[in-house]
C-alpha cells in the first residue's frame, strides 16, 4: 500500500517506475523490429539498402553545402563507419 502512495505522490518510486515502463516499451520495440528483420529475405536486405541510398540522395540534393566537401572527407567517414561495423560483427 506504501508503495501505491509513493506513486500517486510521484515519489522516487514513481521515478523508478517510469524508467522501467519506458525501458520495458523500448525492449519490447526493438524485440520485434529484431524480430521482423529476422525473417528478411536478402531481396528485403537490398530494397532496404537502395531505400536508403535513395533517400541520402534526396538529402543531398536537397541540401547542397553536403556536397560542397572534399572527397577525403567522404572517404575517413566512410573508414570510420567501416570500422565500426567490422568491429561490432567480428566482436559477436
């Protein structure tokens, strides 16, 4: 019973309890995106990736001063990025 009266009251419970909630909701999101991307067949993988290039060049022709870098610039973001994901698939 105190502890539904430390809620009402927005007490540390109430805090704690919030944060629960939220992270339940976010565990049970990313559970079913991983769970849908899961049954992806690679012609989804592919959709997905032309989606994304289609839409990174929409972002580029929409906003010009992206395009304005130099090539080097491109190349040590797109080092960086491979880095990590090689990083993240050998480390699992």
């Amino acid at each position: 019973m105190a502890a539904l009266a430390g809620l009402a009251a927005g007490g540390p419970e109430a805090k704690r309890y919030i944060i629960s909630r939220r992270n339940l909701r976010a565990m049970n999101l990313f559970g079913w995106a991983n769970q849908k991307i899961g049954k992806f067949t690679c012609i989804d993988m592919a959709l997905t990736k032309f989606s994304v290039a289609a839409f990174t060049l929409m972002i580029a022709k929409l906003w010009p001063p992206l395009l304005s870098l130099d090539w080097y610039w491109y190349g040590l973001v797109f080092a960086i990025l491979a880095i990590l994901l090689l990083w993240n698939f050998l480390r699992a």
